[in-house]
C-alpha cells in the first residue's frame, strides 16, 4: 500500500500547478489577504513609477531607509542620515520619492520622517 501511496503522490507532484488546482487543490492566492498592511508595497510597486512634479524639498528628522520602492517589503539602498537635504519628486500614499540633495541617488523614503511630511504631489497623473 505504501509504494502505491508514493506513486499517487510523486506523480502529484509532476504536474503543474494548474494541473493540481484543477483537482481540488489550493492556490496560494486563496490565503492571500484581501488588504495591504500599513507601510507594506501592493504587489508589483516596488519598481513604481514616478515622475519629478514637486519643485519641494525638505529634510529627514531622523535617520531613514533610501527604498527602490513604497513599501517596507522592497529592500533597501541603505540609510540616509538625519538632516539629509532631499529634493522631492512626487509622494504616493505615505512614501516620498526624492532625491539626495548634491548626488544621484534617488528612492523612496517614507513621509513622516520628513520634517514637512514629504511631498504633496502625486505620483500618478
């Protein structure tokens, strides 16, 4: 019975995906969360688009993660330093797009740690 049960399962475990859900399995995407957490990128943003419409610019009033997308959940360039000078592109919900000031390196921060709230011009048009 043992061996039969192995067979059953292996051969399972040959077909795609699709093969598997047509038989009653589970996607992945059922247990999904029908919402995005707080701080966390919706699927496929962290390469979001952007554009410069904000002739603004502040400065970070603490230390902040240089991310190359809106969210938590999209790495990080590393950590720009309080009182860091960022020329702003454009905000989308609570995340900045911007520019170090003197330097070319540009990313995504998060809005609260702008001592003026980041950017107020959206991103997408």
């Amino acid at each position: 019975m043992k061996s039969v049960i192995m067979k059953r399962v292996g051969a399972m475990a040959a077909l795609p995906v699709t093969a598997v859900l047509a038989f009653g399995g589970a996607s992945v995407a059922d247990a999904a969360p029908s919402f995005t957490p707080a701080g966390v990128s919706p699927m496929g943003t962290c390469g979001a688009e952007h554009h410069n419409y904000d002739s603004g610019s502040g400065s970070l009033k603490e230390n902040a993660q240089r991310r190359p997308g809106p969210g938590t959940n999209c790495g990080t360039f590393g950590t720009v330093k309080s009182g860091t000078h960022v020329q702003y592109h454009c905000e989308w919900g609570n995340w900045t797009h911007g520019r170090v000031d003197g330097t070319n390196q540009n990313g995504w921060f998060y809005s609260p740690k702008f001592d003026d709230g980041g950017s107020n011009e959206k991103c997408a048009r």
